[in-house]
C-alpha cells in the first residue's frame, strides 16, 4: 500500500470521527442547552434539536462539496501541468537531431 493511499484512508477516518463527534454533540449538549434556557416540554426539545441537527448536516454538506470542488482544480491544474511537461519533452524529443543513416 503507498502513501498516498493511507494517507487518503487516515483522512477519510479523522472526517469519519469528527461527523461522529458532531453528532455526539449535538445529542449530548442541546437538550442540555435547551433545558437551561427553560424548554421543558420533550416535543420542543426533540424538534429543537431535529432542527440544530439539519442545520449541521447542510453545513456540513458545503463544507464537503466545497472541499471536493478545491480539491477537483487543484488535481485538474495538476494534470494539465503534467500534460504539458509531457508534451514540451515529446516536442523537445522530436525537435533534435536525428542520426542519417549509413550508405551502403
């Protein structure tokens, strides 16, 4: 397995756990919130953090297309340079001299 590769996986894993970690939150810490600002009855509290939780899966959303947006310029950037190196090495490889061959 290459770098590359794991360090995509160890990505992948650290997102994984801060979205789980987010959600914890969420779970843990609005109904908390809500209770002390004075919210009480369990309907409101459910809605309250049905919404707060919507609310972070969109963000998150945007904040995952607009990741994948960079990250798709940069690769097509990084292409495009390499597709031109290649094709400034063929034009210099055909642009030298080539040997005559010997006469009989």
């Amino acid at each position: 397995m290459d770098i590359e590769s794991r360090l995509q996986r160890v990505e992948t894993d650290v997102r994984r756990t801060r979205t789980y970690v987010r959600i914890l939150l969420v779970i843990v810490l609005v109904p908390i919130g809500l209770a002390r600002v004075g919210v009480s009855d369990p309907k409101e509290c459910l809605v309250s953090v049905l919404v707060v939780w919507a609310l972070m899966a969109v963000a998150h959303l945007l904040v995952t297309a607009t990741s994948g947006l960079r990250r798709f310029a940069t690769r097509r950037e990084a292409d495009a340079q390499l597709q031109e190196r290649i094709l400034r090495e063929f034009i210099a490889e055909r642009a030298k001299p080539q040997g005559q061959a010997p006469n009989p």
